[in-house]
C-alpha cells in the first residue's frame, strides 16, 4: 500500500495504490494522521489503484470520515474499481461519504 498526497487549495487529494488491509492500514493511518493535525474541510480518496481491501482498510477510512465530520468536515472517494465499490456498497459506506465516478466530478463537487 502506498499513499500519495496531493494538496488542492483547500482541498485535500489522497491517492491510494495496493492493499489496504489489516497490514497496511496502519501504515494508512500513520500517513494520515500529521494530515489530520489541523482542520481540513474536504478530503478525497483516489481509490482507482486499489486492489483490495479487507475490514480494517474500511475501519481507517471510516476513522477518517469520522474524524473529518468532526471538523465539520467531509470526505469523499473516486475511482473505486468495481470489485472495491461493491465492499464500498455492501459496507453502507455510500452513506458516510460521497461517491464520484472520477477525479473531474469529485474535484469539481469539492470546490
């Protein structure tokens, strides 16, 4: 798993590639958390390089949405491959996050 961050005004991108599952995870949280240290009103996750993830991946993105609405915050994901948004689906995530099909429409939704 890796994670590339990219800022955007006040818009935060995170583009996560590989695994996220119960070995990476916390290595997603470490790269998160100094992000996290001051309010940011919109984060995305770029899921299109992502080939799997298992239970504790949705456990660290639900402790960032959870973390960002806090702050009156709000995240968001694109480019989830198939097989990764049916886990999105079956996990109810749609309800605590937003859903774009691609980098255009999330970046234009979060400006």
């Amino acid at each position: 798993m890796d994670a590339t961050i990219e800022h955007l005004g006040h818009v935060l991108v995170v583009a996560i590639s590989g695994r996220l599952d119960t070995a990476s995870a916390p290595v997603f949280d470490a790269q998160v958390a100094p992000l996290l240290a001051q309010p940011r009103p919109r984060i995305l996750l770029d899921l299109t390089a992502v080939t799997y993830v298992s239970s504790a991946g949705l456990r660290s993105i639900l402790q960032l949405v959870k973390h960002t609405a806090a702050h009156k915050g709000r995240v968001g994901m694109f480019g989830a491959p198939s097989h990764i948004m049916e886990v999105v689906e079956i996990s109810g995530f749609p309800s605590l996050l937003d859903v774009y099909p691609d980098r255009t429409a999330a970046i234009s939704a979060a400006a």
